[in-house]
C-alpha cells in the first residue's frame, strides 16, 4: 500500500512540474526574443544548453546512486526553482552573459529531472503499466501547461497584463508545488528488483548490430526533427505570421490530435508491413519538407510541418518500440540514460542547425531536415531487413 502511494505522489510531482515545463518552455524563445536575443542567438544557447545536458546525464547515470536519486532530484527541482527567479529578474535587463548562463542551467535541471523520474519510480516498483503512467503525466501535463499559457497570454487578470515574464512566474509557483509534493514523500526503501549497477551497457549495444544501428537512427532522427522545428514557437510568430496565443493554441490542439492518431494507429492502423510503416511515418513527412522547400510556399510550408506533428506519436510501437523492448530487463535503466544523451545530442546539434537555417529562410530548415531524413529512412529500412532476416 505505500509502495503505490509513494508512486502515485513522485507521479503528482511530475504532473506539476511538467505543468510548469509546459507552460514555461513554450514562451522561453519568446522571452529571450523579448529580451534582444536573435534566432541564431536563442538557438546557439539552447543547444550549448542541451549538450551540457548530455553530460550531465552521463554524470548522473555513473555517480548517483539509485538510493541517492530522491535527493539528487531535490536538489535539482530547487536549483531549477532558484533559477527561474533569477530569470525573471533579468527580465529586461543588459547583463546578456547572466541570461545566457541561467539559460543554460534551466535547459541542464529541466533534463535532469525528466531523466530520473522514472528510475526514481522504479525504486519502489517497476513494471509497463507504471512505465505508461509515467509518460502520459508527463505528456498530459505538459499540455495543461501549454493551455494555461495559451489562455493567459496578453489578456489582463486584475488590470494586470499576462506577458511572458508573467507566465514564468505562474510557472514558478508550479514548480514549487511540485517541490513541496516530492519533499513530503517518505523515505524510498529500494525493491528487490534493483537493476544491476555494474552493468557494460556499451559494451551491450555495440556487439548487437541492430541495436547499435537504431542508436544511430535515433540521433540522426533528432537532429532531423530539431532542424525543421526547433525554433517553432519564432518560426510560427515570425515566418507565419502567428500571434503567441494562436501559436500555443495550434500546438495545443495538434498535440493532442498527434496523441489521439497515436492510439488509433497502435490499436487499429498499424500495417503488418513494417516498410510500409516507416514510408507512411517518414516518407511523407520527407516528401512533404522537400515539397515545401522547392514551393518556398508559407502555406505548402505550415501543411508539412503540421503533418510532422500529427504523426509524430503514431507507430512508435514499430518505430522505437520494437528496439527498446529488445533490451534485457538489467540493461533498461542504464539505456534509457543512453537514449537520452543521444537524442538530447541530436537535439542539441538539430537546434543549432535550425538557428542557422532560420537566418536564411524557413524553406531551408525544411529542407536541411529532408536531407537528414534521407538517412535516417535508409538506416529505418535497413533495421527492418536485418530484423526480418534475424527471424528467418
């Protein structure tokens, strides 16, 4: 019984602070613009920020302990917390060297904790159905986070006009609330599932052919998706022509229609082809960026980028599913730290990427991102013959 209300109360902090995820990172492009800083800029800080993540990731799945994870994760909600109120007297301000740092560590705790909540949760229990319960918190509640947002940005609450820095500051008190959940959460006993902490996981990955191969799709994957939209929040109010209300509300809504198709597609529309699959994924989404690019067309331009979104959450059962649940039970933990520093790598280098293009013209960060889905649609094909081939 305390095992499921200790993991019913770290899921109520994930709900909070992902409310405050939400809320807060999709105006902080808007902010740093508010702020002078331009696209090249905001990218550039952003993915020095995420490759700082990498290593900080790297550090916590080497250093910390899983009996220490509850306070590590402490410690970085309050760091998190002390930071967003530096930001948000910065507001406004000249010191450009100081936002630039603060924004670095608020991209570094906000990976940090994302990264160990779910290892924190399985040192009370672990199993699929938790594993599902802690994404859609994180998902659902990023939503609620981005509809509080959407709903509060530019209208005026007791004569007070809602800005972003307005919108930080609701997202403080969130994180705060998430802060106060996690604080109250008795002291964790480990399970007696404890994963192995000695384990080679590198050594796993790189004597299995296919496992290594979908390491190598998932970072050119993310570099391919951060460089079409990296920057999506500028990108829809600048080259688009979006207010930041409409902005959010779009996303929202296609967010959540992108969840709904998800899970039609695993329940119903999954195609026993595997090939034809990754075409439907990804072959339409490449031909519909390198469209956009030889049309230099606004609209043709939103229609592509509103197809990645809506299909960004369908066949993952296909798509990633089928590689992650190949890993033995002991090797899980210590992967989804892999996965992570590698797609926060791909990240990291998509988004400055994307800065570049954006300087150019919306047409070439589509069409960059085409060019890297060239690739990433070979290796997909190839992970599907060499499975097929193993099961022969």
């Amino acid at each position: 019984m305390n095992k499921i209300k200790n993991e019913n109360q770290i899921l109520i902090m994930l709900a909070f602070f992902s409310i405050s995820i939400g809320l807060w990172e999709n105006f902080r492009q808007l902010w740093l613009e508010s702020n002078k800083f331009s696209p090249v800029d905001i990218s550039t800080i952003i993915s020095i920020g995420t490759f700082v993540s990498v290593v900080g990731i790297i550090f916590v799945g080497k250093y910390i302990k899983l009996e220490k994870l509850k306070t590590f994760v402490i410690c970085s909600l309050i760091m998190k917390f002390l930071n967003l109120f530096l930001l948000l007297s910065l507001n406004n301000s000249t010191n450009i060297l100081l936002i630039n740092i603060s924004i670095i560590i608020d991209v570094l705790t906000g990976y940090l904790v994302t990264t160990s909540i779910y290892p924190l949760i399985t040192t009370i229990v672990k199993n699929d159905k938790v594993y599902s319960k802690r994404k859609l918190t994180e998902y659902l509640f990023k939503d609620v986070g981005i509809l509080i947002g959407g709903l509060l940005i530019g209208k005026k609450v007791l004569g007070v006009l809602i800005n972003y820095n307005l919108c930080l500051f609701i997202s403080i008190i969130f994180l705060g609330i998430a802060i106060i959940v996690i604080l109250n959460i008795p002291s964790i006993k480990l399970s007696e599932n404890k994963q192995k902490e000695d384990v080679q996981i590198l050594k796993y990955i790189l004597k299995n052919k296919i496992q290594a191969m979908y390491i190598v799709y998932s970072l050119i994957g993310a570099i391919a998706f951060s460089t079409a939209l990296g920057l999506k929040m500028i990108t829809f109010t600048n080259y688009l022509n979006f207010t930041d209300r409409d902005a959010t509300n779009y996303f929202l809504i296609v967010g959540l229609i992108a969840d709904g198709i998800g899970i039609l597609a695993l329940k119903y529309l999954t195609p026993k082809n595997d090939y034809i699959t990754i075409t439907i994924k990804f072959g339409i989404r490449f031909l519909a960026y390198a469209i956009a690019f030889f049309a230099n067309n606004t609209i043709i331009a939103l229609i592509a980028i509103t197809w990645s979104l809506l299909i960004s959450t369908a066949y993952e059962n296909v798509t990633d599913g089928c590689y992650i649940n190949r890993i033995s039970a002991e090797y899980q933990l210590r992967y989804t730290n892999i996965r992570y520093v590698v797609n926060c790598l791909g990240g990291a280098i998509g988004v400055y990427l994307c800065g570049i293009m954006y300087e150019i013209g919306l047409k070439y960060m589509l069409g960059l991102s085409a060019v890297f889905m060239i690739f990433q649609i070979g290796i997909a094909y190839y992970l599907i013959y060499l499975r097929k081939k193993e099961s022969v």
